[in-house]
C-alpha cells in the first residue's frame, strides 16, 4: 500500500469512496456523515491545502482521509483533558472504499499518519468520532489511542475525542 498525498486527478474516486461511505453510515442508522457533510469542497479545500491523503493498494485509491498539522478549533473546547501538548496532527474525514472495507486499510491509513507525524517531529495524535461509530472506536482502541473527553461541533454535535502520544 502507498500513503501520499491526494491530487486534483484523485477527486473523482475520493469522492466515490465518500459516497459509498455516507451510504454505509446511513444503512447502518449512523448520522455523522450527511447530505451536508462533507461536501466536494471540503475535500477540494483538503487537496488544495495539501491535507488531502489517500492510500493505494495496487494503484487504486482505497482510502481518504485529511491529515492536518493546523490544530482543530474544536478541540480548544474540550470538555476533558488532553495530556500531550502542541503541536499535534489530527485526522478527518477518514473513509475507505467499500471494496476494501474489513481489510485494516482505516488502520494502516492511521498509522501512516503517525508516522508521517513522528518524521515531522510531532508527538501527537488527536481524532474524534461520534459515540455510534463502532468500527472507528475498536480502531482507536487497538492503536491505544486514550479517551479524553467530547469535542462539539456546530454547539450541538458531540464527538468522542482521543488522543495517541507518537514515539
């Protein structure tokens, strides 16, 4: 598998793999991901910034996600404690093709990331999720990344946040 950087070239199978997982999200009842969020802008805005990643697996794109070395604004807010201090990388808008789903590519994609991090001398890793997205909360789990409190987004929806200190 290779983790780089999105290019505009890669929008039309990006944004394939998020439709495919707003679709997953809402069979299986789960609200985070809608008609407003997120939207092809956002992942332009992510490419454009080059935040953008993907991970290929024989030179397909299976995976997306917003890698940022930029802070959350949210996360000034939390409701808990963070333990390690800045700067730190966070992760968004994490989605894997349908074709690859089960695969552990959500957990390679995570863990390119923190290594990418540790390269650029940052030692921490923050994400988020919503209490109903079982899968990215076994993920989180399993990497040892640590609960530390809720994040609120728009005031009123509350996500589940973590945080991994990166060796």
């Amino acid at each position: 598998m290779v983790f780089r950087v999105a290019v505009d070239e890669d929008f039309p199978a990006i944004w394939e793999i998020i439709v495919q997982a707003k679709a997953r999200m809402a069979s299986e009842g789960r609200r985070q991901w809608d008609d407003s969020y997120p939207l092809p802008a956002d992942i332009r805005g992510d490419i454009r910034r080059g935040e953008g990643y993907v991970l290929c697996l024989a030179g397909a794109v299976v995976a997306y996600g917003a890698v940022s070395y930029r802070g959350e604004k949210a996360y000034a807010a939390l409701r808990g404690i963070w333990q390690m201090g800045e700067p730190y990388v966070v992760v968004h808008r994490l989605a894997v093709a349908e074709s690859a789903v089960r695969r552990g590519v959500a957990t390679r994609f995570i863990g390119e990331a923190c290594m990418q991090a540790v390269r650029r001398g940052v030692r921490s890793m923050r994400v988020d999720t919503k209490y109903d997205n079982a899968a990215m909360l076994r993920i989180f789990g399993r990497m040892g990344f640590v609960f530390r409190g809720k994040v609120y987004y728009r005031e009123t929806e509350e996500r589940l946040a973590f945080e991994k200190q990166l060796c």
